[in-house]
C-alpha cells in the first residue's frame, strides 16, 4: 500500500491544499451572501475530500503520461512508475477508480456543477502535454486546478457573478506564480530534456515575473474584498500577512537554491489558508 500512497503523493499534502484553498475561497464568497450552515459546511467538507481525491487522480495520470521524461530528470526518477515499483497498467486502474469516486462526490451537487464540473475533464487530460508544446504549462495548470472556484460558487448559485469570476483570475496568477517557483527545482533537467516552463522562460528575470503575478493576483483578492465589504482601510490591514508572504517569496527566490525554492512554494499553503479565513471573518463581520 505504500507505493500506491507515494503514487498519489499522500506523503506530500501540499498538492491537495493548494487545489482546496482556492475552492474555499469560493465558499467564503458565499458565506457573504447567505449563512454557514449545514449544507455550506458539508459542501465545503464534501469539496476538501474531493480535492485529495482529484490531485491524487491527476498525480497518477501525470506520471503515466511523463514516465519517459521522469525517468531523465534527477527528482522524480525514483517515482512510483518511472522506477518501475507499479506497473502502467495498475497506475491506470487506480486513476479510473479515483475519478469515478470524485464523481460521485461530484453528484451529490445540482445539475448545473456537475455539468461544469464534468467540463473540465478534458483540460485535466490535455495538461500533462502542455510542457512539451508551449512556456506556460502553468498558466493552463492554473486555469484547470481552480475550476473549484467556480464549481463552489455554482453548488449554491445558478450563475457566475463579478467576484467569483475576479477571485478565479487571482487563483490562476497565484498559481502561475507558485508553480513557476516550483519548477525552478528542475530547469536545468528540463534544458536537456526539451521541456519547456515559465520557470525556464522567465529564469534571467524571475523575480521580475514572480512581481507581477502575484501583485496582480493579490490586487485582485482586494478588489473583491472591497466590492463586497466596501471598506479600503479595514480590509487592506487584514491582507498585511499573506502580502508579507508574497513578498518574502519573491525577494528570497533563487533559482540556484532547490531546497530553498521547495520551501517557498510550501508557504503558499499558509497563504492560501490566511486568504480563506480573513475573507470568512471580513465578509461576515464587517
């Protein structure tokens, strides 16, 4: 059972958080226009274990599809499948019995999330060959790993509304940012290899680059934040933490320093956590 526990990357929760945050922070929207009660907590609960199930899906079904180049590349040769530990074929039953659970989760919603929801079923499948045709992998990781945002907001309503649509772009940019500094781990492996990141195109000005999204995707947490409380000063005092965490980020990332990377992308769990709970107290307490 341990190689199929490693296979999902269980060992490393950071994946599943950092596609639940975001899902959350739908659910704080909501939380602004009606109570938290049961049926919000439930959904919420219901969207937590579909977020472990779902990375756990997607790190499966990306290993089957990068076997050949994880076997190259010095961190993930030792990988479940690249190693030869499980075979494809097992990998690929595991990945089908992940996905029918997550729709059965998916199901106990109305019928127009489970459709948005279903939609994304093929970006999730273009994504791993993303790296092999264009720089901005992680852009399209971020359009797909925060189609919760919405799938959240649509559970309760029949219709997207500004906010929800503002908070998805601010998930996408902060993904492209931390990811970005995720893949710093391997750009020398990818140089040889011919795979292609935004931690490869941007490696010469990647404080630069890593400036501007995340300015742009917290700019974006503000805005929402005041169309809905309407209070500039209130709100922005309550943002001083996960914009410290931003920052710090970007002045200490270096593309020479692996490990150091490693632990600046495992902050955003915390901020993707501060995000949620200053939204819960600000939208319901101002």
């Amino acid at each position: 059972m341990k190689k199929y526990f490693l296979l999902m990357r269980l060992d490393k929760p950071i994946g599943f958080m950092l596609l639940f945050w975001p899902c959350a922070w739908g659910f704080a929207i909501i939380s602004s226009e009606r109570p938290i009660d049961d049926h919000w907590l439930t959904s919420l609960f219901l969207f937590f274990i579909g977020s472990i199930l779902m990375r756990s899906a997607g790190c499966v079904y990306n290993d089957i599809i990068d076997k050949k180049i994880d076997q190259k590349v010095s961190r993930t040769k030792f990988r479940q499948l690249a190693s030869g530990k499980i075979s494809t074929s097992k990998a690929w039953i595991l990945t089908i019995f992940l996905s029918l659970v997550s729709l059965i989760i998916l199901f106990q919603f109305n019928i127009i999330a489970i459709i948005f929801g279903l939609s994304s079923g093929i970006l999730i499948a273009l994504y791993p060959f993303m790296k092999r045709i264009t720089y901005w992998p992680q852009l399209f990781l971020g359009i797909v790993f925060n189609w919760g945002v919405i799938l959240s907001y649509l559970v309760f309503n029949n219709q997207i509304n500004l906010e929800i649509i503002l908070i998805y772009i601010s998930a996408i940019l902060w993904t492209l940012g931390y990811d970005t500094i995720y893949g710093l781990q391997d750009i020398y492996d990818d140089i040889k290899i011919g795979v292609k990141s935004t931690s490869l195109k941007f490696k010469k000005s990647i404080k630069e680059f890593l400036s501007v999204v995340y300015l742009l995707s917290f700019a974006l947490i503000i805005i929402v934040s005041i169309l809905i409380v309407k209070e500039i000063k209130f709100i922005f005092i309550f943002y001083l933490l996960p914009l410290s965490l931003l920052i710090y980020q970007v002045q200490s990332v270096d593309i020479q320093k692996s490990y150091k990377n490693l632990s600046l992308f495992k902050l955003n769990n915390y901020y993707g956590l501060s995000i949620f709970l200053i939204q819960i107290f600000i939208f319901n307490h101002a």
